[in-house]
C-alpha cells in the first residue's frame, strides 16, 4: 500500500513504524528541524520558519495514541500560535540554548499541557508567557531556558511538577 507516495508495506519490513501515515525514521520518535538547523536530512519535518507551531503540533499529533517523543533539531522556531502537547506519554526535547522556540506574541503561551506524563526538556523559550498546564499530573520541566519570560510557567489543578536547572529565577503562578 502507498500513502502520500510511500510505500508501507516496504517501510514496515524495513523496521519503520508508520503513524498518521506518515514514515518516521525511528519507533515513536519524531525529528522535527528547523528552517536553520545545520542538518535536516534526518528530520521526519522541516519546519519553513514561519508557523513553525503548526509543523510541531501536526509532529505531535502524528506519536501514536501511547505517546512518545518529539525531537526539535537546533535552530530558532517562530511560532504565530501555541505548542499544543494533548497526548500523554510525550516528550519534547530539544537540544539545549540552540534550540529556541521564539514567541513574539504578548498575549500567546509559548506551549500548554493538557495531558499527563509530559516532560519538556533542553530548550530555550523567547517568549512572555512560557509553559502553561492545566488539571493534569506528572509535568517534568527539565534544563529549558527561559528567555524575556513574563511568565515562565503557569498551572492550575497540578499535581507532580518537577523543574529542575532553572537558569534564573522565575515566575512560576499556582492556583
């Protein structure tokens, strides 16, 4: 069977899983590059540099309903809306300061969780309002940088969060 021009039936026998059928180059991990990433041959998407929120939400709508990971390659995403992590079981990870998810908007939260078990991790947000979850449980928020933050990170009804390594302090609002 080929979808979107790829064969599945081969895919698969190669060791490839096929999710929203779409071929990834490893089981439940999803590579995403930006526009100005140094190599984006390994990338299961390249983002163009304008809306990148949409290439990463559609990489995390594409894991498989148990969840898995989403890698952002090195470079400066420009996001035009919010980073929506809606399936438990994910990690977004990125590669550290040169990974910069940038968020012009005064009023946009960079990224908002709405499911359980998420991490986000090595990665730098230029933004004003950082992370946001809501009525959900075991949040990680590992080594992320943040960066002109208003707001790094906001919840309402959590339970579990654990941040580790903040790089200054931040403003984080429980309710």
């Amino acid at each position: 069977m080929t979808v979107k021009g790829i064969d599945v039936d081969e895919s698969i026998s190669k060791g490839y899983k096929v999710y929203g059928n779409i071929e990834h180059k490893s089981p439940a991990t999803i590579i995403v590059a930006a526009s100005d990433s140094k190599d984006t041959s390994r990338a299961d998407y390249v983002c163009d540099g304008t809306d990148d929120d949409e290439t990463i939400n559609q990489a995390i709508s594409d894991l498989p309903a148990s969840g898995g990971k989403v890698v952002l390659l090195e470079g400066t995403y420009n996001l035009g809306n919010t980073i929506t992590i809606n399936k438990s079981n994910v990690t977004l990870e990125g590669q550290g300061v040169g990974t910069v998810l940038n968020n012009p908007s005064s009023s946009i939260k960079t990224i908002t969780i709405s499911s359980d078990n998420v991490k986000v991790q090595n990665i730098k947000l230029s933004c004003n309002y950082g992370i946001y979850a809501a009525n959900v449980n075991y949040i990680t928020i590992d080594n992320c940088f943040f960066s002109a933050a208003v707001q790094a990170i906001e919840s309402l009804n959590l339970s579990l969060i654990h941040i580790s390594e903040p790089t200054r302090p931040l403003y984080i609002s429980y309710a």
